[in-house]
C-alpha cells in the first residue's frame, strides 16, 4: 500500500511543541495573562532522548511503533512559574487546563499531561538536587539516565532564563568527575577481563557468554563516556552506541563477541574491540598515550594520574552510581541511588587499581 497520502510522522518532541503553542500557551494567557513561564518537555520518555520511532511508517499498524506503549502515553510538558508565582496561580492554571485542553490531540492523550512547577523542586524532584548548587556527590550519585533525560529533551519557550542555566550546568561532567568516571569504566573491564577465558577454562560456556556479554556493555558506555553522552538504561543503551563516534567500527566486533561459539572467539573479538577503544582513548589526549595492547587497568591508572582534585583521587574505583549498581528500582528513584552511592562511599576499601 502506498504511503503517498500518509501524514508525516510526529517525533513526541514535535507533538509537545505543538501542545504547547497551540493549546497551551492560549489557556495560559486566560489563566495568568503576561505570567512569566518557561515551557519545555524534559525527564522520561523515549522521545526526551529523540528515540521514540519517526517515519511516515510509523502509521502503519505493521510497524513497531503503532504499537509502542508511548503511543497510549499522556503527551507531557512542563510548565515552570517563578517561584513566588506557584502559591498564587499554579492552582488557577492547572484549574484552566483541566477544564479547557481537549482530551486528545493528534491522537495522543493529553490530560494530566501537563506540569505545572517552579525549576529548583522539579529538579530537586527528578534528580536528587538543585542544579544551581553542584557537588561531586550529586553528579556521582545520579544515574545517567536522569542526567541524559534533563539534558535532552526540548525547551520550547524559557522566559524565566532558568532552564538554560540548569541544563548547561548539567551539560557534562567537570573534567576531574569525567576523569574519575573514565577510570572507573576502565576498572569494571580490568576487573571481568580475565572472566570469559576462565570460564571457558573449566566447560562453563554459558558462563563465558555471559561474561562476555557484560564486557560488551561496559565497552559501550566506555564510548559513550568517551564521547562526551550520558549512557543510556538498557533500553536504549545499543541506539545510544550507534551514535558515537565508534559505533560503526565497534559494533561488528561487539557483534560477533556476543554471537561467538566459544570462549576463544569470544576472546579474539573483544581483544579486538580493546584495542580500538584505547585508540579512541590515545585521541582524547587526556593522558600520555598508552599502548593499545596494555591490559585495561593501564588506562585506569593513566586516568587517575591526572585528576587533581584531591578529594576525588581518594575516591574508591566504583564511580557513578550506575558503574555499581544495576537495579532499575533503584537508578529510577534518585533518593534511593543517593542513599546507596552513600552507603557505598562510607566503607573502607583502598582505592588501588587492579594489577
């Protein structure tokens, strides 16, 4: 069937856009005329990140995306008043888009869709902390994915002047915490290396996949540390990869350690993939160069050699949260990551790279 007299496909982003200046923003007038506001659609969501699927064949019934769950999902969108505004006409507003924003628009529903909030708690909300006041521990303590669905996503209309300033403050790591973090993701490869051989050592094959499995991930979000992007949860963690700067290269090799039959394929493919990546290493110039051969905890001590902050060079060689942890309960909730990024940094365990 032909797609000639389809319309085009409406990434979530474009939809909110369109919410916004379309219904939005008219009721907002009737509500708070000339009220200050910024508008923005931020936080979960797979079109935050620009994933969610495009393309006129999306309105096919065959294609995956006319089954997606977002297609049943609220469209969303934040609204954010100064902070004096929200006691006096955060009530009313909400009050006139409950009343007056129609049920569907484009055939995404809309009610309850809509935030209406000022930046400091909205951001305290979703990750733990106030963006205008940083500390290691809230960028160590915060999974990346919170961090990635902040700074994507879109601003449609920043009055206030605050979303700007949080979302460049979040941009990226500071250089010792990026560092710190590179080291670490060199470190949970140091520490599995040897894991696929052995395994296949002793017959257990399954045990070897999956080690090599683990290796692969951990390459991944390596590259995308690399590349300056917040990792992604598993969802989208591969989509991610494909747009670094290695992807194409990487992404055969990772392939086929996953698919390998036994543990020496395993091993010849990833110590392929090794070697590129401590080639895209050697580019940042972070560090002396290393030799690309040089076993993982290399490049972890190279890392930490340049960090300056002392604070930082005594952390332990766990790095952000989600470098430790893997439960989503916990990387979607971020009282709970604090509380275990905490726990995690009061014990007492030396800070020594694995030789």
């Amino acid at each position: 069937m032909s797609n000639t007299h389809m319309p085009p496909f409406l990434s979530g982003l474009e939809l909110s856009r369109r919410l916004y200046i379309e219904a939005v923003r008219p009721l907002l007038e009737e509500a708070a005329p000339g009220i200050p506001h910024s508008a923005a659609r931020l936080g979960s969501g797979s079109e935050v990140l620009g994933f969610d699927t495009t393309g006129p064949a999306a309105h096919s019934p065959d294609h995956p995306a006319a089954h997606s769950p977002d297609r049943a999902r609220p469209l969303r969108l934040q609204l954010f008043l100064h902070r004096h505004d929200v006691p006096r006409s955060a009530g009313r507003i909400r009050h006139v888009l409950a009343e007056h924003l129609p049920d569907t628009f484009h055939g995404r529903p809309v009610r309850d869709g809509v935030e209406v909030t000022h930046t400091a708690p909205w951001f305290t909300a979703t990750l733990g902390f106030d963006p205008a006041h940083l500390t290691p521990r809230d960028w160590l303590a915060t999974p990346t994915q919170l961090l990635a669905e902040v700074t994507a996503g879109a601003v449609f209309h920043d009055g206030l002047g605050e979303l700007a300033r949080a979302r460049a403050a979040l941009r990226w790591y500071p250089h010792d915490i990026w560092l710190h973090v590179l080291a670490c993701q060199w470190q949970r490869v140091s520490r599995e290396e040897a894991l696929v051989g052995r395994c296949g050592e002793v017959g257990d094959e399954i045990g070897s996949a999956v080690a090599a499995a683990r290796l692969v991930r951990d390459l991944m979000r390596l590259c995308l540390l690399m590349d300056r992007r917040y990792p992604p949860y598993g969802k989208w963690l591969g989509t991610a990869f494909a747009h670094t700067s290695a992807g194409h290269r990487l992404a055969p090799v990772l392939t086929a350690a996953v698919t390998a039959g036994d543990r020496h394929g395993r091993e010849k493919h990833l110590a392929h993939a090794y070697e590129i990546v401590a080639g895209l290493h050697n580019q940042l110039g972070l560090t002396d160069r290393v030799e690309p051969t040089a076993p993982p905890h290399r490049f972890t001590r190279a890392l930490t050699a340049r960090i300056t902050d002392p604070a930082l060079k005594r952390l332990q060689l766990v790095g952000s949260v989600d470098q430790f942890v893997d439960n989503a309960e916990v990387l979607t909730r971020p009282d709970l990551a604090r509380a275990v990024y905490a726990a995690a940094m009061s014990a007492r365990r030396p800070a020594t790279p694995s030789s």
